[in-house]
C-alpha cells in the first residue's frame, strides 16, 4: 500500500509525529512492533507522565549538554507553552503543582494515552500494531518504503520514532539505530541513563528507609570533576538511587564503559561546609541542648545514615562530640561534607529509563529533523543523540521533535 508519511514507532514521538504528519493533509501509517500503542509512554514517570516543564527555552536546550543547540528549530515549532495548548486541545488538561513540572491532571499517563489515540483516530491515520520493521528501502539514496514482518510498504517520506534501549519489554529494541546505521548514518556510543547505581560500599544497605534530601554528587576523577547533580538520594541494598541519581546516572554510565570505578563525593548537608558545622554543633553544646556525638549528627541526617557516617568516622556515637579527638572530630565533619561512593556497576537497559547517544547530529538537519544521507527519512526522540535530565525535559524533546519532523516529512 502506499501512503505519504509512515512512521515507525508509536511511542510519544511517534504518535505525535503522525499527528502532525496527519493535520498537514499527508496519508499516514503508523507502525508499531507491540500489540498495543504507546506502553512506554504509559509507564513513564510512574504512570504519571511528566509532559514538559516551565523551563525557558535556552536554559532547556543547556540542561541538554553542549549538542542542546540542536534543539532550537524544534522547540521554536513546539515549545513548552505549545505542547501544554495541543494537549489543552485534544481534551488532555494540565497542572503544575510545584509551579515547573506540567503533568496531565490527576497524573494519569492514561489520559495522556487517550487523548492521542483519540486524535490519530479522529485524523484516519492508519495504526498496525504488532508489525515489526525488518528494513528501510531505498533507491537513489532516497527513502520509497519498508519491509515489515506482515508486508511491504511505500512512503515518500519515513520518521524513524523507535526509541532507545532502555524498556525493552515495553517495545523498546534499539532496532532504529540499526537501521539509520544500515543506511550510512554514524551511532554515537550508546549508554543506559536515568537508572540506579551499585556502589562498592556496603553500608548503604543499612540506611535503605531514608530519604537525603538536597544532596550534592560529583565525580571525584580530576579530569571529570565538572560532571555535577544536586537533587535527593535514597539509599538502596547494593547503591543509590533517587531523582539526583537518575541524572547523574546520564555521566556516570559512560564513565564505567571506561574505569571498573567511579569514584564520586556527596555532600549530605545540603551544601554546608565544614565551618557552618563545627558552628552548628558547638552552638548546640553551649546552649546544653545536645552533646552527644549521635544527636548532634542527627541534626543533620536521618538516624539510619547518621550512624553509618559515624562509623566511617571511627567515632563513639554515644560519646559527647566535645570528648572525640581532634582528628575524629575533624575527619566526622569531613565525611558529611564529602561522603566517597564508589560506582561500579548498573542493571543495564533493562532499568534504563533513557538511552544515552544515538544518530549524529552532524548527520541531520535540525530544521526539519531529515536526514542528511538519505532523502525523505526523518528523525525524532530518543533516537538521536540527545538526552536531558528528568523533569519533562525527554518528553518535551520527543513532543518537539516529532512534531516537527511529522510536519516537515
């Protein structure tokens, strides 16, 4: 059968990509390998898909790292100001209740999911799930359909919109850079990212029922140290996890396809130093309200961790803090301030909320997301090299992005 737009990948890219491939008067069929449409989508953030944020364009495409740039065609089609107003539009409401992160309201994937299905129902855009893409035809270094596992397709234009790595048993196989790179295009290195930690240090085992709030990471390799995240930690039975570790997860992944360790420091004060805490606690003493080691502490951490860093320290809990040795007491405030972690392994994509690399972006136009090889095969989503941190930056980029890249093919 032929049609004018064929897109691969009913995920949040994808259907939108299709969406706007369809309102611009084109014949689209939209592919998918799963048995039903957008399972990733449905999943994400818990099952309460966080669709964008209050993030002005610039400092948006920054939080993307130094290809952010790339962004600007597709956020100028579809910022976060748009992408409220098209799901305003197709019956989905929003609400910010922090003020900066955009969910639907109630913080249901499902009427997220509803509302495009609805939308590619109401625009006749042909869905066939369950058919997976076995190849991308070409004649003349352009695209003129693809081979599925259930038939043959014709398209002038094709929006690859497969997704990462990360989920693959919602659909996400990785097969789209495969066939990008079938087709010339560079894959840069791919990496799991958005995903706990295993950390060397077994003590972390004992601080799994607290929450650290405001926490500093870095990595602790000089080369490296620019690689920061602020946010809050959750000790787990083998590592770290928590908004703060998905995002620095996206720097640490790569680091460990080079070392067997990341070392990393956390600050575990929410950014006090050294002084302000020798400050705290000798305040405390002098008022007679606290005095011992373990109190004092506590001032600053949950019961379960605080002990944990005293041990590291060598120090007494139960002995007054004016009573520690110097070194003690020094080498205890340290250890708050700089906490060592040692990386040295992850669960792979299998706990991968996103996948770090993908097509060059030297290889794509970012004005119409097509690529530079092959005429009339565009891009969208995860699939290109670009992943942000969390808080609806991702979904931003793949709305933005398919939105643009199904208007363009």
């Amino acid at each position: 059968m032929n049609y004018d737009v064929i897109v691969v990948g009913a995920g949040a890219s994808g259907m939108v990509a299709a969406i706007f491939a369809a309102r611009a008067g084109k014949s689209v069929l939209l592919l998918e390998r799963m048995p039903k449409v957008g399972l990733k989508l449905k999943a994400t953030g818990g099952g309460r898909c966080n669709l964008t944020n209050r993030c002005k364009s610039d400092e948006f495409m920054q939080s993307f790292g130094k290809q952010g740039r790339f962004m600007q065609d597709a956020l100028n089609f579809l910022d976060n100001k748009k992408v409220i107003k098209f799901f305003n539009d197709i019956g989905v409401d929003t609400d910010a209740p922090d003020g900066f992160r955009v969910f639907p309201v109630g913080h249901n994937s499902a009427t997220v999911l509803n509302g495009l299905t609805k939308e590619i129902s109401k625009l006749n855009i042909k869905v066939k799930t369950s058919h997976e893409v076995l190849k991308i035809v070409t004649k003349n270094a352009k695209v003129i359909g693809l081979t599925t596992t259930k038939g043959n397709f014709n398209a002038k234009s094709i929006i690859l919109a497969t997704g990462g790595l990360g989920y693959s048993q919602l659909g996400s196989k990785g097969d789209g850079y495969k066939f990008a790179k079938d087709l010339g295009h560079t894959i840069k290195p791919l990496h799991p990212a958005m995903m706990p930690l295993i950390t060397k240090e077994k003590w972390v085992a004992n601080c799994r029922a607290d929450t650290v709030a405001k926490v500093t990471m870095q990595v602790d390799i000089k080369k490296y140290k620019r690689y920061k995240a602020v946010g809050d930690l959750i000790f787990t039975k083998d590592g770290i996890r928590g908004p703060v570790v998905l995002d620095f997860s996206r720097e640490i992944t790569p680091l460990l396809a080079k070392f067997s360790e990341v070392p990393i420091v956390v600050n575990l004060t929410k950014g006090a130093n050294f002084d302000s805490i020798l400050k705290l606690f000798k305040e405390k003493i002098q008022k007679q309200e606290l005095s011992k080691t373990l109190e004092l502490v506590e001032l600053l951490l949950p019961t379960s961790i605080a002990k944990e860093i005293i041990k590291l320290s060598g120090a007494n809990e139960d002995i007054a803090f004016n009573k520690l040795a110097g070194a003690t007491k020094d080498k205890l405030i340290n250890l708050l301030v700089h906490t060592p972690l040692t990386i040295i392994g992850h669960n792979g994509f299998k706990m991968a909320m996103i996948t770090r690399g993908g097509v060059s972006l030297k290889e794509v136009n970012p004005k119409n997301l097509e690529s530079k090889i092959v005429s009339g095969l565009h891009f969208c989503g995860e699939l290109l090299d670009l992943d942000g941190p969390c808080g609806g930056y991702n979904l931003q980029w793949a709305f933005s992005s398919g939105a643009l890249a199904g208007s363009s093919a």
